[in-house]
C-alpha cells in the first residue's frame, strides 16, 4: 500500500510511465500498426506552410496544423492522467500546459526558420546567402527567452502557469523516450568499422574519467560551490548536457533549481561551440578529418548540436582537403564518428547516475556509525532512469536480434522523438518560468558561468581534442 503511494506521488516514476506508454505506442510500426504517425514534424522552412507535417506517411492526406493540434491533445491528455495522479489540480493544470504548449511549440517553430536554423553547409539546398547557422535547437533558447522574459517581467502570467510550470517532469520524461532512439543508434553502429567503435568508446571513458574529476574540483576548490550545485555542473559540461545534468540532480536530490539552470547554460555554450569549433577543425584537422570528428563528439555537449557539428565539419574538411591534397573522402564518415562518439557518452548517463547514487549514500551524506540500507539507494536512484535504461535495451536487443526490423525501428524512434523534442522544448521554456534573475544571482549564476566558461574553454575542448588525437589520428576515411 505504501509502495503503490509512493509510486503516485512521485514525478520520477510518471516520467517513467508515460515516457514507457508513449514508447509502446511508438512500436506500432513493427506489427504493421502506426499509433503515434500523427505527430507533428516540424521542418527547417521558408515557407510557413512547408514547415509542419504527420511524421509518418502513413498520415500524408493529414495537414500539418490537423498534426499539431492532435499532438496537442494526446500530450494534454496523458500528462493530465499523471497530473491527477500527483494530485494536482487537474484543471488549472491542463489550462497551464495548454498555454505552455503553444507558446512553446511557436518558439520551436521559429528556431526552425532557414535564416535562423540552416548550417553553412546546407545554405545551397535553401537557396539562401547567409543564416545564423544555430540548427533547429535554436529552438530551445528561443523558449528558454521567452520564459525568462515572462517569469522575471510577468508576475502575474507565471502564477497563472504555476501549476503546469514542470521543468524536471517534462525532461525527465523526454530523457526516458531518448532511450529508444539511443538503442536503435547503438544497433545500427554494431556494422561500423570496428576500430571506430573500439576507439570511440575507449575516447569516452578516458574523457569521462579526465573531464568530470577535474570541472567538479574547479567548482568545488576554485569557486566554492556546494557538493549540489559542483555534481550537476561536473556532468552537464563532461557527459552529454541536459540529460545528464538532469540525471545527476536526482541522483544527488539537489534542488530542482540546480540541474535546470546547468541544463540552460549547457544549451546556450552547445550553440556558442558550434559556431566556430569546426571551422577551427577545417583549419588545423582537415589531414585528420576522424580527428575532428571525435572532436565534435567529444567537445559539442547536446546531441543536436553535436551532430550538427559533425554534419558541418564532414562538409567543410572534405571540400578542403579535395583542394589542398586532391584527395576526395567519401562523405559521412566523420559524421559516423562524432556520432558513434555522442552515442557511447548518452549511454553512460544512466550507469554514472547510479555511481552517483552510490557515492553519495555511501560517502557524501552518510553519517559516523551509520549503515547504508538498500532502500536508502533505492530512494535515491532517479527513476525515469529505469525507464530510460528499459527503452534503450528493448529497442538495442531488439535491433541486434532482428536485424531487418532495423528500419521499422527507425520509424519507431522518429515517431517517438516528436514527443521527446516537445517536452524538451516546453522544459527549456518553464525553466525560464521558474527562474528569477534576482534569486538566481543570490544563488551564484554569475559564477556558475564562469565555471563553465573556465572549464568548457580553458581545458574540456583541448583535453577533448587531445584524446580524439590518440585514439584517431592516422585513421582516414576511404576515398570516392
């Protein structure tokens, strides 16, 4: 009885059930059924009416706007369930999330604008001089402006959205639903070349053991911060970003305002990063193009950004290296590699969230004399990350034990990755809500900053390159 309470009351386990119930939903199209097809994909556009459309074929005949507000509905529905289960108020609730949704749908969408979204390499293809080249995850900082505009300026609209204002459920949730995506990458990597994969995973470890180490004493001994807000910084700027920022703080059980803030400061240096990391690479790398990839990789903190980067950096050193050498490399293979790289690193989100969990209970918080009980670890573990573990191994055995489900699978996850974008969108929004310029300085943001601009650019990139060197260097792509 006390077991089914706590499960209620817990936003950890409905991210974890209804980013499950939105994953067996998205498997449809493995028993020739498609249940979530109706999502609305949102495209790089020019033209608005070309900018929305059913991610499945399937709902070719449906308008891209018909998408949308089904979208709308089926979120506003299976949050609404968890939202009464979690004893809210169901109705100040879902009038909350409605407004949340749209505004933050908007701001997606213009993210998604040509000028705004479209990296050097794709300008030809849209027929445009020039773009900001930020990808569609300007998105997120479009929305995490509009909230921080509302929640420092407008009192009154953020009590009026308090109760749908749920920055840690909404990305939590979409942390579950990534899972999927992740299994059915790491699947397809299974036919790389092996030395990639081989390399690519030793890359991670050795990073991993290097970056978060040193950013969590650099927070700890040089600015001071507490063990709570130095764990979540340490994994938000070595791991992968949001996720693992997110993953940390309920591992720790830090405030919510802590991961949140990471995860907007992790967003706004991926786009930063992007901007000029693979021109430096295109610079220095353009003989060691699996080099760069790794580096992009290794260096870009938000898959998004990090396999824009790749995209980017696979365009501009193939066309440098066919004019200064004459050597023409096929395309795509340094891409592969800061992917394969991005994928190992996602992965390990979940094993260092229990490792944390562990060191805290055992080391960080345990008191003389004390013993340490199961349950103790148990109440500690975030969660969602059980979901997040059981969507990666199902959609990975999956893949590996049937391989020609291999396409089936992708149009899983790409149905599926509709809803994790949109919660991710509307988490980076409310964080905004919830986050009072005036509080936050007390809290120490101006220095959270500065942590990780000293630690992003004074050594993450450099060690990030160093370690791509080692284990890549002298390995090409083959040649057209």
């Amino acid at each position: 009885m006390e077991k089914t309470k706590f499960i209620r009351n817990n936003e950890d386990w409905w991210a974890m059930w209804i980013g499950l119930f939105v994953f067996l939903l998205s498997l449809g199209p493995l028993v020739g059924k498609d249940f979530l097809g109706f999502g609305v994909a949102t495209s790089v556009w020019l033209a608005l009416g070309k900018a929305m459309a059913p991610v499945s074929k399937a709902y070719a005949g449906m308008s891209g706007i018909v998408a949308l507000l089904l979208t709308y509905l089926f979120m506003l529905v299976i949050m609404s369930v968890g939202a009464r289960a979690l004893k809210f108020n169901t109705k100040e609730f879902a009038i909350g999330f409605t407004v949340i949704f749209w505004v933050s749908y908007v701001c997606w969408l213009i993210g998604n604008y040509a000028y705004i979204a479209v990296t050097p390499n794709q300008r030809a293809a849209f027929k445009i001089p020039w773009s900001l080249g930020l990808t569609g995850e300007a998105g997120f900082i479009v929305a995490l402006l509009a909230g921080l505009i509302l929640g420092n300026f407008f009192p009154g609209v953020t009590a009026f959205l308090k109760e749908a204002t749920r920055p840690e459920w909404y990305i939590k949730t979409a942390i579950v639903i990534l899972g999927a995506s992740l299994g059915v990458q790491a699947a397809g990597a299974t036919g790389l070349a092996k030395a990639v994969m081989f390399r690519g995973f030793a890359a991670i470890v050795e990073a991993y053991l290097i970056y978060w180490a040193l950013v969590y004493l650099v927070a700890r001994k040089l600015f001071k911060f507490s063990k709570e807000w130095s764990a979540p910084l340490a994994s938000g700027i070595s791991i992968c970003g949001v996720s693992a920022a997110i993953a940390t703080g309920a591992a720790i059980k830090s405030r919510p305002v802590v991961p949140v803030m990471v995860s907007s400061l992790v967003v706004i240096f991926a786009v930063v990063e992007l901007l000029f990391l693979p021109f430096m690479a295109e610079t220095f790398l353009y003989k060691q193009p699996m080099v760069a990839g790794a580096w992009m990789g290794l260096a870009v903190k938000t898959d998004g950004a990090a396999v824009a980067s790749g995209a980017i950096t696979d365009a501009l050193i193939r066309a440098k290296a066919l004019a200064a050498t004459g050597v023409a490399y096929k395309e795509g293979w340094m891409l592969m590699t800061t992917t394969t790289v991005k994928i190992f690193i996602d992965i390990f989100i979940g094993i260092w969230a229990f490792i944390l969990a562990l060191v805290w209970v055992y080391a960080i918080e345990k008191k003389s004399g004390e013993t340490v009980s199961f349950g103790q670890i148990w109440e500690r573990f975030p969660k969602f990350v059980i979901g997040y573990a059981l969507t990666f191994l199902a959609m990975l055995w999956l893949a590996i034990q049937a391989p020609t489900l291999l396409g089936a699978a992708k149009v899983t996850t790409a149905e599926s990755n509709i809803f994790r974008v949109l919660f991710f969108v509307m988490s980076f929004f409310t964080i905004g809500l919830v986050s009072n310029f005036k509080k936050l300085w007390e809290e120490g943001i101006g220095k959270l900053a500065l942590v990780y601009i000293l630690c992003l650019f004074g050594f993450i990139i450099w060690i990030g390159l160093a370690i791509s060197w080692i284990f890549f260097h002298g390995i090409l792509p083959p040649t057209v």
